[in-house]
C-alpha cells in the first residue's frame, strides 16, 4: 500500500470519527467503526518490507487525528469569538493541541 493510500484512509477515518461528534445514540457506532480505516492502514505499513515504520505510523495516525481534532473543535472557535476578537478565539482554539504535546 502507497504513502497515498495510508494517508486517504487516514483521512477517510478522520471523516468517520468526525460525522460521529458530538457522539448521539445513533451516531455513536461510528466512533468505532471510524478506526477502522486507520487500522487498516496502520497494518498494512506494518506488513510492508519498507523501512521507518514507526514514522510512517506515526504520520499516518497524526493526520487522521489532527484533522479529526480540527474538525471536531470547531464550536471552540464559535464560542469564544462571539464574546472575543478573532485572535483570541484562535490562539484558545490552539489550547487542545497544545495538551496533547504535554
């Protein structure tokens, strides 16, 4: 499987996870099912003779939740501008990727 393909499936999860928040008993399922795209790709760089594995895990999974995250923190930005300017509203949208490299 190509960089290509590992990053599409990456993204495809991303999607899923995405379509499922905020998670409502109907969408709920979609949480699980959303990883299994990134499982996908992640076995398939396992199972592949190139070398950097771990990097390319590594990036594969970064992007799908990087984009996830984005997408998922939206209202973040919402609220915070209607009471703030833009700047504020974004550098407070930055705070949960700046915990999640605690």
């Amino acid at each position: 499987m190509t960089n290509k393909q590992t990053y599409l499936l990456a993204l495809l999860s991303a999607f899923l996870l995405w379509l499922a928040w905020p998670p409502i008993p109907f969408t709920t399922p979609l949480l699980f099912i959303g990883l299994v795209p990134l499982l996908i790709a992640v076995n398939a760089i396992k199972n592949d003779s190139r070398l950097e594995k771990g990097t390319r895990i590594f990036r594969t999974a970064a992007l799908a939740f990087l984009v996830w995250n984005t997408a998922s923190i939206y209202w973040v930005y919402n609220a915070v501008s209607a009471y703030n300017n833009v700047i504020v509203a974004f550098l407070v949208s930055l705070i949960p990727f700046g915990l999640g490299h605690c």
